[in-house]
C-alpha cells in the first residue's frame, strides 16, 4: 500500500533553492535510504514531508501525500495531530527530545497524554511495553535525561516516536557522531520499532556503511 508519495519537491528560502525536484514513493513497511553528503538537502527534504521547515525556508511540490492525505493543503491543527500520530521523526540531535527538568516517563506520558484519552493505567502499561521491546531498564522511566547514558537516551528518543504506533518513521541521521557498536545497536532498535509498528521507515544518512 502507497504510504507517501512526493513528486517534485522543492525547498527554498528567499533567495536560493536547496531542494531540486525531488521524487520519492515508500510503500507501508517499506525502508528507504535518502543518502547523501553532508549540506545536499537531505534534512530540509524529510522536513518538509511534515512541515518541520525552519523559518525562511518554504516547500512546493506536484504531489506531497500521505496515504489518502494532502500534506499541502493541510491546516497546522491537522498536521500536528498527524506528526504525533502517523509521522513519527527520529532527530539526530536526540537529547534537545528531552527536557532536563522532567523524568523521562513524565515526558513519555505527555506524548501519549497530549494524543490519546488513554487513561493513566494505559498511558502506564504501554510505556513499559516499548521499553521492553527496546531492551531498556524500566527503571529508566524515574530518571532524568541527564541520568542516563547516551545510548539509552538516543532508544528512549526512539520509544518516544513509536508510543502512538506510527505509520512512517523519519529517521535522520540518528547514528551520526556515534561509535560503530552504538551504531549498530540503534539500526537494530529502528528494526525492532518498525517490525512492532509495521511504519514505513525513511532514513535519512550520510553513511554509505549505514
């Protein structure tokens, strides 16, 4: 099933294009590998899939959908129920997620808070079950984000965006900066995320090896 289609994107600010044209399709499970060096439009482009572009840049395209949604024409009250509940984003900066001030499963119940009228019983059981599945401690939901190792911080930013079970998971650049192993163990953790969620998964990198 066609999950996204983009046909001839485009991002601008004033003055110049930084985005030339782009076309992508992803099918519902599907990954997809947006590759390329660092400065060649890649972020601005899964950006502007949910309306995430930083002030002065804007976005125009043919087509830009979402299952049977126009992502164009969509008002903002709309599309930020869709990015808390289909289109889930993975930010290489991971801990600017997390607020310092509040324990981590504070800030895990206020996504579900904010997107459901799951009861507190609920929000509690589904908390615990993403981090089972993400091999976390549950005892990582009474610490602060600066209690916590990088590694475990970067999964709990992954148990974040797949509480909702997304339908597309944008994933950009979360394994910049980090050694081989942790590498590796985050790949296998947005494995885990999309086969529990069965989301299409958009990974955004500059690593040919990733």
């Amino acid at each position: 099933m066609l999950l996204l289609e983009i046909e001839e994107l485009r991002v601008r600010t004033r003055h110049k294009e930084l985005v030339h044209g782009i076309d992508l399709r992803i099918e519902t499970g599907e990954w997809l590998a947006v590759v390329g060096e660092s400065g060649s439009g890649k972020s601005p482009t899964a950006f502007s899939i949910a309306d995430l572009l930083p002030r002065g840049l804007r976005r125009d395209a043919k087509v830009l959908r979402f299952g049977d949604q126009d992502l164009l024409g969509m008002p903002q009250k709309e599309m930020r129920e869709l990015r808390g509940d289909d289109i889930a984003y993975v930010f290489q900066d991971y801990q600017a997620a997390f607020s310092p001030y509040y324990r981590i499963g504070r800030q895990l119940d206020e996504v579900m808070r904010s997107h459901t009228a799951w009861d507190p019983k609920r929000r509690d059981e589904r908390a615990a079950e993403v981090l089972e599945q993400l091999k976390l401690p549950a005892e990582l939901l009474r610490r602060y984000p600066f209690q916590v190792s990088g590694g475990q911080l970067q999964r709990a930013a992954l148990a974040a965006a797949i509480l909702l079970q997304p339908r597309l998971i944008i994933a950009d650049e979360p394994t910049t900066a980090l050694d081989v192993t942790i590498q590796a163990q985050i790949l296998d953790v947005i494995d885990v995320a999309q086969q529990e969620t069965g989301a299409g998964v958009i990974m955004i990198t500059h690593d040919l090896g990733v």
